[in-house]
C-alpha cells in the first residue's frame, strides 16, 4: 500500500517557485513556425516537510511570462502549505487536486487552462515526486505497483463521467495485471522506444540535416520528425533530403506547430503525402477539436494520422479530441494539464477510445518526467509498444541530477526514486532568472537584455 | 472614416494596471455553486498618450488572482507603449491583435486563453474607449457608423476560416445597412431590454425573493433567472415560488454555474422542465462543446434552451460550440476572450449560424461594456431584439463616471465618449487592493484578512 508508509504527521512547511530560463534562442534550437526564439525555461517548485524529504516538480515555458505562472504557483501556495501529504493529500489526491484548480475566486481566472493550470501542474508534479520518493520508488514503478482502487482514487473524474467512470479505470488497471511482471521485465531490459526530433528544426542547412539523419540512425533510430509550414517547396525539399537519408521504411512525421486554418492544413498535407508521413502534429489550433477531427478524416484516406496535444490544455479538451474522432495520436504533456493526476485520466481515455499515446517532450525537463508516465502505459494501460514512441531532444538532460539515460533509442528505465524533477544546485545558481550568474554575465556583456516592468 | 480623424502622431506612453477589489463576498451578492464568495474586482488599464487623451479598460475577476493578471499586462505592455495609435495600431488592428496575442514566447502560457487573454481583453478594452473618444462617440455608435470593411479589419480570422471570411462578415454588415437609421432611432428612444438575475441568488429567504419578484415586474421586468444545482428539491422549491410571482407568459431561466457532469445536467433539467424553464445556463464545464451539445439534444423536446459563453475562452471554442449546436443562446462576456475585436468575430459567427447572443453581464464594469456590443447587433448585426437581453445586475454601477442608465426594464443607450469604462478618482483612491483607504481600513479592523505571498 503506498499511503501506509508515510507518517501521519509529514507535513508541508513550504513550497518554493523559482524563474528558471535558459538563453537557448541564441543558438536556434527548437524553433519552430510559431515559436522562434524559444528560451527554454520552466517553474521549478521545491516543496518542503517537516523532515528532510524534499519534492521537486516544474512546468515547462519558453522564456517570457514563465514570472507569471510563478506568481500562479505563489497564490496556489497560500492553499497548501501546512497541509499533511498522507491525509490532507495522497489519501484524498482527486479532492485536494479540486481545491486548488477550483479555489471559488481563482478559478475564474481559468478554469483549468493557460497559467493557472501550469501553476497547477509544477505544484502536482512535485508533489508525485515526493510520493515516490516516500516510496523509495522511481514514479513509473510507483505508478505500476500501485493498487488500481489507489490509483484511480487520485483522478477527479469531474466533466468526464460522459465518457469514462471511476470504475472502468479500475476495471482497465486489472486487466492490465495479466503479464505485468513480463512488461517490466522487458522494460527494465531494452527500454522504451523513441524517436527524433533533432533533424527537424528549421533553419539548418541540407547538410548538416543530412549528417544529422546519418548520426541519429546509426544511433538506432526508426522514427523522424521534421518541421514545416512555412514554405511549401521547402517543405517538399526536406521531406525529400529526409527520405533519401532514411529510406522509406522508417517513420517520417511532420509538425506544422498550429500554422493552418483547417482547410488550409488539408491542402498543404495533400501536397506534401507522397512523401509516405505517419502523421502531421498540430496542424491548426490546440483548442480545436472540431476542426482537428475534420482534417483528420480527409487525411486519413492517404495514410497521414493527426497528433496533437502537447498544448491541450486539460481533460475536458481531450476527451472532446477523443469523442470527435480528431486524434490517431495523442501528445500528452508532462508539464501541462494539471500535473500526473489529470495526465492519467488522458490515458484510460485513451485506452478506450483506442487512441495511442505518443508523448510530447524536448523542452527542458519534459523527457526526464514523461518517460515514468509512458512506462506505466506500457506495464498497466495500454500494455503494448507498438506503433507507439517517446518524443526525444537531446537537450539540458546534463541540467538534471538523475538525467534520461537513452541507449539504441530507447529511454532506459529511470531507477531513481521519484520523478526524475531535481535540478542540479549549481544549474540553479547559473540560470536562475534574472539573477543566476549566467544571466548576470549575458546582461553585463550585452548578449542578452533584460526586460523590467 | 473612423481613422482619419486621428494624429499620425499620436502614441502610447503608458499602460498603467490597477488591482481594484470590492468586498462584495462579505454581502453575499453574486454568489453560486462554484463561486461562494465573490469579491467583484478588475484589473483596471489606463492607457496614457503624448496628448491629454486617455483610454480606460477592463477585465473582471473575482479577487483572488487579479494580481496575476496584473502581472500579465505589464508583461504585454513592454509589446505596446511607444507605438502610434493610427498606423501601429487601430489601421491594422487585426495584426496587432495577433502580435500580442501570439508573442513568441508568451504564447506557451496560453495561448489565447487564462490569465493571458483576460489581460489581452483589458488592454484592448482600453483601446476601444480610446478610439471611441478621438470619433467623440460612445462605442455602439462608432462601431454602428463604421465602413464595415474597417470594421471587419479589426479581427483576426486566424482558426476561423472554415465557418467564417472576412467577405461573408462585410456581406453581413452591408445587408445590416438596410433600415439601419430606423434602428438606431429605436434604440435611443426605448433601450435596450434587460432580464434580472437579482431575484436569483441562492441564500435568500422566500419572503425577500418574494419581494424582489414583485420590485422587478414593477419595474417592468419580464424575464428572471434563478441560480440552480445544489439542491434539487430546493430548486424545485424556488422555482415554484418564483412562477408564483411572475407566472407563465414572463421569461423564467436557470443557471447552474458549471456544476453538473453531462448525463447528472440533463437528469436534472428533465426535473425543473414543468416549470416552463427558456434556457438552462452553464450546465457543465465551459469547455465542454460536445457535451453542451449532448445536453442540448435532450432537452430540445422538453422545450429548454442551452445558453452557455461568459466562461468561454476563445473564438476557436465558440466555433466549436456553434459547429455542434450546442447553443441556443450566445452569452459573450466583454471581459473575457480577447477584447472587443474577437467578441465582434463571435457575433458573426453567431449570425451566420442563426444563434441568438444574449451577452452575460453583472460583474463590475461587465453591463457598463456589454451594452455597447449588444446595442451594435441590434443596429447593425442581427438587427433584432426579438429574444434577446443583456443580463442585469444593479451593483457597482455608482462606481463608474459613466455609469448604466437602465429605465422601464431597458439600458438606454450611453450617451458619452468612449466604452463607459472610467472608474471614478475617489473609487481607485478606497478599493485599490491591497492599499485603498478601504482595503486599509478593513483590515485594520479585522473585517477581511490580507494574505501576502
């Protein structure tokens, strides 16, 4: 049982935000047709006990308004802080998640989407690390060995009852019992699988992507993502440098990060089939479950999936991509929706709608949690591989105490306890947002400027 | 021509934010099932020029949480002062729109949605009543006299173009020219009609809703809205009470704030039906165009509308929700989506698919806006009241410089340059949070208690 190991009297005495931003726009990666000069940043929350136990959780941004969720994750403190983690909290995780995502005035300012729900997510996910950490379990293995009544207990199923109860998620994680030790098994042996974003971004020359497609499949790699939507012959052009370094038995996929108008999107991947894409991810708007449902239906005569989710902003949105036939492949987002709890109702909707789940990552800290949520998938949920990957940028993991740990392109299972969250003590005096050293020396050399308002 | 009037040279110098709470939670008005204690408040945007002209804008919250979006418009004003109102801004104002709401890096916290975009609205608001005073016209009549192609340029059509064009909204406008003078003398002569929420919070005793029955139809009220959802009996209860006072030929309407899962909203309704109910507001999540959709199937034979939008984020999602007739009736909230702009691409949408917009209002500041919108469909849009109000609330009208003028059960047209949208000198002077002179001497006296973090 994964509440009778906590002491009744562990309680919250703090919970820290700090503004953690990296200047990786000065070197171009992970720009796309929307974002061009991403500084990978995130919230980075410390919640600490009345012992020396400590959580760490963060949600993800690109630079500018990561202040904001912070202050978010400030006003959700004035709610939690003081709180015991075993009754206050785990043994009642589906109530306490519907207290801070429905406080009767800050809701307003959401509901359950955009900064808020961020602020959520940091928050939530820190405190899954530190129950994980009580368990002296990494969270994937938490998540599996946990009792399905347990399990189920911490989702608040609020606006989903329409499609999915309480009881079904138990009656899944059962079914899911069948041959687990063998899934873990084979876990713990040759990981799981993921594929490249790294030959994608925009901008590199037809070389360099060349050389990169070369590297990534001597490295093992199957499965390959580009980026496109700016200019349709160059679009063709890469897709076509891709294939010729590939071949045509490996994945190619696309992501048009939610250029299009709907009809737009249609015509565009039309022009760009022949070139055999598993799918085009974010072809128009993350709110538009309608509008992503009639794309995929005219593109699912020529073999191209619609993904999308990396910015879905909570349950209620996925499960109407669900109910609308809009998705072959869903993105979830570790550092988005509000936290694991709301993540894991994804899933179990996901399983019954027969969807699969093919994790969004890359941005800082986003593969270090997501690998423990797809793990799980794979031991209890969905129980299968196949047709299904982790995202993977080879980025920042050097930024973590208990880094991805990738091998023949697979994420080996993490085996440290929690939730992979920790950043490095000096990584925190560095880029600590806006007075890290390495922020300081940028500002005083010119490199970057500081915005104050 | 609303551009013409306008110095090339005229720019922005500052945008100003104020914290402004009323401790209205301590009287109990306005209180629902999701919203129990309710301190009316707004952030509150002074947009300063290089001449003595001003513009003044809003976005309602509920109390907690308005520092956050604060904070969110000081963000976004690093993006606007210093550009010039005629050419960076109102001449090609749909661009503006996207840059701020699509800012490289900001756009992760949304996009288009939360915190973000209700300080998108409250800027854009302030836009609006300036430009309303350089035409030295109230809002409805500068959009009412408006070149409908500058009219149309004002929004961005991003995500929309597959239900909407920008030609199809000037063809809307054109035809809306028709007996456009006859309208517009109507309008000046008898108002606008409103309906009362006032008879309808939950808490009151049945003698008080009673008596505030009888004040209404004085009035010349004929349409009530009741809070509903907590209670079933209750609701029974209150809704016979009221059909007492009011009887069966005025307009009785409910609201359940969000409360119910799909199937638990149309088991209820089914409930109330014999009470001759026009529409059920908000019955699930404001996120949920699907399952409004689901609910509106059900309760169509039963004769009960679905009326949902004061929560509603963005244009995608009432795209979707008019996509899936899920709505009978269209309830805009000027302070929420992203101002006056993208409220105008949702009355469009509303035209072309033959919904009726009956805005939501009552919060602070929120009837002082809505008016003008309202007024401008009537004028130019759908071109009818036939069915139609704006929401009433009498609170905090004696807060503004410009302040409602409801008469006969009608809001009389605004009269004064601009949005209505100016609080009043002494106002910002007692209930800026937390250091007006009445937030001060609240908490001195021990009345409300100031949580800082």
């Amino acid at each position: 049982m994964a509440l009778a190991n906590i002491d009744e009297n562990l309680k919250i005495i703090s919970i820290d935000a700090k503004d953690m931003r990296w200047p990786t726009s000065l070197g171009g990666h992970g720009s796309d047709a929307m974002h061009t000069d991403p500084d990978y940043s995130c919230v980075y929350v410390t919640i600490k006990t009345n012992e020396t136990i400590e959580g760490y959780g963060l949600t993800f941004t690109l630079g500018r308004g990561n202040e904001i969720v912070q202050m978010g994750i400030r006003a959700l403190s004035t709610l939690i802080v003081g709180r015991r983690l075993r009754d206050d909290i785990y043994a009642r995780f589906d109530k306490f998640w519907r207290e801070i995502t429905s406080e009767t005035q800050i809701r307003w300012i959401g509901p359950e989407k955009g900064v808020m729900h961020l602020a959520v997510a940091a928050v939530i996910n820190a405190l899954w690390d530190l129950w994980a950490k009580l368990e002296n379990k990494p969270l994937w293995r938490l998540l599996t060995d946990m009792d399905p009544e347990l399990l189920v207990s911490t989702i608040d199923f609020r606006y989903l009852t329409d499609v999915i109860t309480p009881a079904e998620a138990v009656e899944i994680l059962k079914q899911g019992q069948k041959f687990k030790q063998e899934r873990i098994d084979e876990l713990l042996k040759d990981g799981y699988p993921c594929y490249t974003t790294q030959i994608g971004w925009l901008g590199y020359t037809d070389d360099y992507r060349r050389q990169l497609c070369k590297e990534y499949l001597a490295q093992g790699f199957n499965a390959f993502k580009l980026k496109v939507g700016q200019n349709l012959e160059d679009d063709r052009h890469r897709c076509r440098l891709v294939r010729e370094e590939i071949g045509w038995d490996n994945k190619l996929m696309v992501d048009a990060n939610q250029i299009w108008d709907v009809n737009e999107a249609i015509e565009w991947m039309k022009k760009l089939a022949d070139f055999k894409i598993w799918w085009i991810e974010e072809p128009t708007s993350p709110d538009d479950a309608l509008g992503h449902a009639t794309i995929a239906k005219a593109l699912k005569p020529l073999g191209i999936g619609v993904a999308s989710g990396e910015m879905c902003m909570n349950r209620i949105m996925f499960k109407q991509f669900l109910q609308a036939n809009a998705l072959e492949f869903c993105q979830i987002d570790s550092a988005r929706v509000g936290g694991v709890n709301e993540i894991l109702s994804v899933y179990f909707m996901c399983k019954k709608f027969g969807v699969k789940v093919v994790p969004h990552a890359g941005g800082v800290g986003l593969c270090e949690m997501v690998q423990h949520l797809q793990m799980w998938d794979f031991t209890s949920v969905s129980c299968t591989k196949t047709d299904r990957y982790v995202e993977y940028v080879d980025q920042q993991h050097d930024q973590f105490v208990y880094p991805t740990n990738v091998k023949n392109a697979h994420y080996m299972p993490p085996t440290a306890p929690g939730y992979s969250t920790e950043l490095k003590k000096d990584v925190i005096a560095k880029f600590e947002y806006p007075n890290g050293s390495e922020w300081q020396r940028m500002f005083k050399e010119g490199i970057v400027k500081h915005i104050t308002y």
